[in-house]
C-alpha cells in the first residue's frame, strides 16, 4: 500500500538543496554529517527569506530617494509631491513592517512543520539569547550605528536650509523604517523555537540562528541612506561627519569580524553547555 504524506508534512527536498546543504555543512566544519532533507529544506527557507528580507531594505532606500527629489522640485519633469511625499513614506514603511512580519511568520510556519516529522526531538532542546546568538560586542555596534545614523539625520534639522531639513525628515524615517525592520527580525531569531533531531542539527540550527543575527548587525542602510539623501547637499561639517561616522564605523565593522569567535565555535559553545 502506498504511503501517504501528512497534509503538514514540508515538501521533499530537491537535490540541488541536498547538495547545497551538504556544501554549507562542510563550509562549517560539519563535513561528517550527513544533509538530511530537513536541513535542507531549512536551508532554502533561509536563503529566500533573507533574499527577500534585503528586496525589502532596497524598496525602502529607492523609496526615500524617490521622496528626497521632491525637496529639488521633482523628477524627470514632474511636478514634486510635497503634500503627499513623507505620508506616502510613511505608509511604505508600515507596509514593509508587515511584509517583513509575514515573511518571518512564514519561515515559522516552515520551521513548525519540520518539527512535527521529526521522528525524535534533540534532548535538553535550547533556546539561544541575545547574549548567545550576537554577543554584546555586535549587540553594542549595532545599538552604536543606528544612533549615529539618527544622530546625523537630527544634526541636519539644524540647517537653516529648508531643502536640507526635508531631506533630514525623509532620512528619519527611513531609518526608522530600517530599524525597526531589524528589531522584527532579530526578534523573530530570539523567540521560534529550536528544530533538531540530533546533535548535528542542533549545532546547524544555533549556527544559522548566529550567522542570521551577524548579518542583520551589518548597517547596510545606515551606511547608504545618509550619503544617498544628503552627502554634497548638506554643508560641508555635516559631509565631514558622515564620512568620519562610515570609515569608523566600517573599521569597527572589519575588527568584529577579525577578533570575534566564529558562528561554528560559538554554536558549538552554545550545545556543549546545554
């Protein structure tokens, strides 16, 4: 008689994601473990969310540029939206408040159903920290970037011309858009539960959970939203700190990632203390 499958059952993993599980185990010193179809479905899961966790901070940096040209009087012609601009911005932001919590509650709902085939669960399962998964060191860059960011975007209010204070507003906004972006998804990481079987996939599961929130430290749109709205339209005190808050920035950046244990020693930490 032909089995069937449960109606929650995840699809079977194709063998491009086996593969490519495989080559991601051996990339984190796991070579020895075998790419089960739940490592590999996970794995897949991942790669598009996170793709498509960065086409939302892209449509949120063309979306403020798109704002910033009704400070010059529009674009390619048109006549600038002043009324409807900054409303408009806003309203994309929640927008994409809610795609980003749509996409992480479907990578849950992934991870959920993974769990129910498991034919046994990993003894004394674990749920990572903050402390575990990003470590003060990245916590306190993180934290440090986004301030600075609002720090400049604020400075810039103080510019007596009214160009360079509505390019500061629509700057505030994006980067409180791209925060608060973040914090849902490092919430997201803290609060779904653990998928394992085994020991192996235990340590899988905390290396993805560590690499992720590595990744959403990264002030991508720190870095970017500043020197697209107001670098060379700002004075020249307020370009000088933008370049000093980017290149510090930038060198902290580089020395985490030098001086910092890897995702698979601190995931290895992370089980062996269970």
């Amino acid at each position: 008689m032909t089995r069937e499958s449960s109606p929650d059952a995840p699809p079977p993993a194709r063998a491009a994601d086996l593969r490519s599980a495989g080559a991601w185990l051996a990339r984190h010193g796991l070579a020895d473990a075998r790419p089960t179809p739940l490592l590999a479905s996970r794995l897949a899961v991942r790669d598009r969310a996170r793709l498509a966790a960065h086409v939302i901070l892209a449509v949120l940096i063309l979306a403020s540029a798109l704002a910033a040209t009704s400070a010059f009087g529009g674009f390619g012609g048109f006549p600038p939206p002043y009324p409807t601009s900054l409303p408009a911005l806003t309203a994309l932001v929640a927008g994409l408040l809610l795609a980003q919590s749509l996409l992480d509650r479907w990578v849950r709902r992934v991870d959920q159903r993974a769990g129910a085939t498991l034919s046994r669960r990993a003894t004394h399962a674990i749920q990572p920290g903050w402390r575990a998964l990003l470590g003060l060191p990245y916590a306190v860059f993180a934290l440090a970037t986004s301030a600075g960011a609002m720090a400049l975007a604020a400075s810039a209010l103080a510019v007596p011309d009214p160009t360079v204070r509505q390019l500061a507003v629509i700057l505030l906004i994006g980067l409180v858009g791209a925060t608060a972006i973040t914090a849902l998804q490092l919430r997201h990481l803290l609060r779904f539960p653990v998928v394992a079987e085994d020991e192996e996939s235990l340590t899988a599961d905390v290396i993805m959970r560590v690499e992720d929130a590595r990744v959403l430290t990264t002030p991508n749109v720190q870095w970017s939203l500043p020197m697209v709205l107001l670098f060379g339209t700002a004075p020249g005190w307020w370009g000088a700190s933008a370049v000093a808050y980017l290149l510090l920035s930038l060198a902290v950046f580089v020395a985490l990632h030098a001086w910092t244990p890897s995702s698979v020693t601190v995931a290895q930490r992370v089980v062996s203390v269970r």
